[in-house]
C-alpha cells in the first residue's frame, strides 16, 4: 500500500487519509455483504483504485542512464535521463 499509493512525503502523511477511505470500504462490504473481508495485493485495487505510484520503472534502470531529482509542492520525483 505505501510503495504504490503514497508519493513522497505528503503521500506519508496521507496514508492514514488512504487507510480511512480502504477500512470505509471494508466496513460497507461487511454490512451489506454480511461476509468477511480480506485485503490482498490481488484486491487492493478495488479498495483503494488505481496505482498511484509504480515503481516499475525504478526496477529497470540501465547501465548509462543517469537519475535525477526534481522538486514539486507535491513532493519529488525521480527523472531518467
């Protein structure tokens, strides 16, 4: 959950918002389903929506690609060059 739904800093600090808003799903479910719950990396998704981060890229850097770092209010990101 952290690696794919937070970014950077303010992504930290709003995992406890993501946290909230995946167990408000979970609580719904529970009471009209009336069925237990669990949260998988399979799942997740359907809990939380789309990826926000994906470190895929991070994984596949080659040899003479330079990493740099910019800066935003959002937080920062990695950039390949």
């Amino acid at each position: 959950m952290i690696e794919n739904y937070t970014y950077g800093l303010p992504g930290v600090r709003d995992l406890e918002r993501i946290s909230r808003k995946m167990m408000d799903k979970v609580a719904y479910k529970v009471v009209h389903d009336n069925k237990k719950v669990n949260i998988t990396k399979d799942n997740i998704e359907e809990f939380l929506g789309q990826q926000l981060v994906s470190l895929k890229d991070h994984k596949e850097c080659n040899v003479g690609v330079a990493i740099g770092l910019g800066d935003a209010w959002y937080g920062s990101r990695l950039t390949y060059i």
